[in-house]
C-alpha cells in the first residue's frame, strides 16, 4: 500500500532517471491536461512531500498521488511494461528512459508557482527536510478530542503516515486508535516512533515493523482473525472515518490495546 516511504522511493527513481534531463515525449492520458506537451524542457527537480510527487518541469509541476493502486515504473528502450497501457496516465521520456505513471489516484499540472495550491495545506513531511517533530505534535495536539487513529491519518499533522502506520503506531504505543489525543501518553513517543518506522523503510522494497522480512511484517495490519504476535489475542478489524477523512480499516489487540473509547464499527 503507497505511504510516504513509498512516494519517496518513486521520487528518488524518478529523480535518478530524469532530473537535469530534457523531455523527449509528454503523453498525459488525464482528459483535463491531455493537451499538456513539456517535450523539450527541461527537468529540474523531483521530489516527494509526504505522500505526493512533484517533477519540476521548466516553468510547471506534474503532480500525482498513487492514491491505493498507483505506481510510477522506469524502463530502457524495448522493455516490456509490466503493466497493461490501458492504465497508463502519464508517459514521459528522455533520450535513454521511459516514466510511466500507472493507475495514479491523481495526476494534475500545475504552474510551479502555484505548488502552495496544492500541497501547502500539509504538515511537517516526515521523510522532508521540513520535519520537525515539536510541531507534528502540536498539530496533533490541536484536537484533543479527536482519535489518534484519525490524526496520524491526517496529512495537515504531519505528512506521510497511511493507514498501515497508523494501525501499527497504535499497537506498538499501546493504545487503541479511537483513543482521543488527550489520553494518548508521552504523544512526543509515538511521533518518534512514527519517524524511526518510515526512516527504517524508506529504502526497502518490502515494508516491515517487526523487524522480519522473511515471515509476518506487521503486528497487526491485516491480520484479523489471527493471533496477536505478543500475546495470543486474536486482532480486530474495524473502521475508523469522521466528517474529514473516510472510513478506513483499522486493526487492534484488545488486549495489548487499552483505551475508553469505544467508536470502532466492527467489520
């Protein structure tokens, strides 16, 4: 699932294969930029801020959020795609690549100028040279009342966390994720945390907070109906939504887990 250590991993390929290069082809398949065309400029910079992707393109920035399924692939000439084309949104080359921009949840062009417009509205980014714990957790702390579950997933707090993170922050800090932020102890801890994890993966292909690579990666996302790693519980699965973010699965250890709230719709 595309979280911020993902979208950084894409920008630093992106960068690797096009930054200070000139664009031979610029084929947007999003009918609102079709007529898009940045053939002949030049490439400047590729970044990621939290879980969005920014190429800097002569005066412009392409703009795109995997969302669930997207992904961005670079191949050499003659390559096969590893997806079909019918689910390309963007292709972009070089004089020796290809970017292709699969399935993205998102994709936009924008005046560089302008990129405030569109991710401005976001907090510290996690794996940015922005960061800066004391302010994720004031964010955080703006709402006392609102779950935990629900302010590590919003990316005006700090940027970069998914649902993923938020299911196992939780655990590993040993709360529910309906527990509201007043009630959530030494919140300074699981901002920590929540950076030590994402630092941990951002180079990894496959993401892990166990530690384990070869067998269970998570302690409790996606495992429901099995038996808590620690003590044996078997973890839930609920969802989590208020009026400014959706309903999302979120996992738990009843046992491992204490909290007083109890605003979890069981699935």
């Amino acid at each position: 699932m595309p979280e911020g250590d993902t979208v950084y991993r894409a920008a630093r390929l992106l960068a690797g294969a096009f930054d200070g290069t000139v664009l031979t082809r610029c084929d947007i398949r999003v009918p609102a930029f079709a007529t898009v065309d940045l053939t002949g400029e030049t490439v400047s910079e590729t970044v990621s801020r939290g879980k969005h992707l920014l190429m800097r393109v002569g005066g412009y920035t392409l703009h795109s959020h995997l969302k669930m399924e997207g992904v961005w692939q670079v191949y050499r000439p003659g390559e096969r795609w590893r997806r079909p084309e019918f689910m390309a949104r963007a292709i972009l080359g070089n004089d020796s690549l290809t970017a292709v921009g699969f399935e993205l949840g998102l994709f936009e062009v924008v005046r560089t100028a302008d990129e405030d417009e569109v991710v401005g509205y976001l907090g510290p980014d996690l794996l940015g040279p922005d960061w800066d714990p004391a302010l994720a957790t004031a964010n955080l702390r703006r709402e006392p009342e609102r779950e935990i579950g629900l302010a590590l997933l919003d990316q005006r707090n700090l940027a970069g966390l998914g649902n993923v993170y938020r299911a196992e922050l939780c655990f590993l800090r040993g709360v529910l994720p309906t527990t509201p932020v007043r009630e959530v102890h030494d919140l300074e801890r699981m901002v920590a945390l929540a950076k030590k994890l994402i630092e941990a993966n951002k180079d990894r292909s496959q993401r892990t907070t166990t530690g384990n690579l070869r067998g269970t990666t998570s302690w409790v996302y996606g495992r429901d109906g099995r038996p808590c790693l620690r003590c044996g519980t078997r973890v839930l699965r609920g969802q989590l939504g208020d009026t400014v973010l959706q309903l999302r699965d979120t996992y738990w250890c009843p046992f491992c887990q204490k909290s007083p709230a109890e605003r979890v719709v069981p699935g």
